[in-house]
C-alpha cells in the first residue's frame, strides 16, 4: 500500500475510535493489521500523534512497551523459533534451518510473497515439545520436515 492509501486509512481507523486519546492502543492494533507489513509505520505514529493531540515519546512509549507491536515491515505471518535454553539444546539450531531451507530466507527476513517473516524468540511456555515455534497465537512443536511444508502450505492456503 503506497503512503497517502495507508494514511487514508489511518484517518479511517482514528475516527472509528473517536479521535479519542484513550483508544491510542486499538488505534495502533488496527494500523499495523492494515499496515500490509504488519508494522507501526513512523509516518504513521507521528499522524496519530498530531491527530490525536497526544505528544509523539507518548505514542512511542505505547507502541515499544507492548511486544506485539512490530517497528520494521514483517511477514503477514511471523514465525518465531524459540532459542531459550530448554529449545535451544532440543535442536532449535536444526530447526532454524530447516524453515530457512523450506522457506528460502534467513532469519530476519520476509519471504518473496511477503507472507512470512522468520525470527528467534524467547520461551513462550511450550517447553515439553521443544524445540517449539509460534505463528501468531498458535504453537507447535516435535516438528519434521514434512509437518513444517504441511503448516507452510496450510498458512499460504495451499
Ligand atoms: S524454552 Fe522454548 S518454549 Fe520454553
């Protein structure tokens, strides 16, 4: 999406909320789910915070504290591996390579179709299927290569 598209959109979003300061959080949920990258553009903070008359450190303190908030373009999809201990000696290496053979990218990066992103995490509580990964809320573990394609597919809508 080009920038005046996107800002349109914003304008759309801050006004669904009421221009209201006190929905800063939903304000910056719904831009980054129409961000077409899945992140919190800086053009984008500082509309919010001219539009919502809130200084601009106050947005940025919003949109740094919570870890579902993305500040460089993503993959509509991100796939975390854990690299927490517990995964790490269970073969989180392995499996790290693994999705980058499946997917064609290192870690850091988006794929080409720009549907997923590939990066490291900490626990997330999955420890008793090590070496575990997440996509959004969904976990998985004890993965092959084969059930990795399988979730990849699925994820494209293959
Ligand atoms: S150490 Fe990986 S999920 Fe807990």
């Amino acid at each position: 999406m080009n920038k005046t598209a996107l800002l349109s959109q914003l304008d759309e979003i801050i006004e669904k909320y009421g221009g209201l300061k006190d929905n800063l959080l939903q304000i910056l949920l719904d831009l980054q789910k129409v961000s077409g990258h899945n992140y919190l553009p800086e053009e984008c903070l500082e509309e919010i915070s001219s539009q919502l008359n809130l200084p601009l450190s106050k947005v940025y303190e919003v949109a740094t504290f919570y870890s579902m908030f993305n500040h460089e373009p993503k993959g509509k999809y991100i796939i975390e591996i854990c690299n927490s201990a517990p995964c790490h000696v269970e073969g989180a290496d392995d499996l790290t390579q693994l999705f980058e053979d499946v997917l064609g990218i290192k870690v850091g990066e988006i794929t080409t179709d720009g549907i997923f992103s590939l990066q490291h995490s900490s626990c997330f509580g999955a420890c008793d299927i090590s070496p575990a990964i997440k996509i959004g809320t969904e976990v998985y573990g004890n993965l092959t290569k084969e059930k990795i394609e399988e979730i990849i597919k699925e994820y494209r809508g293959e």
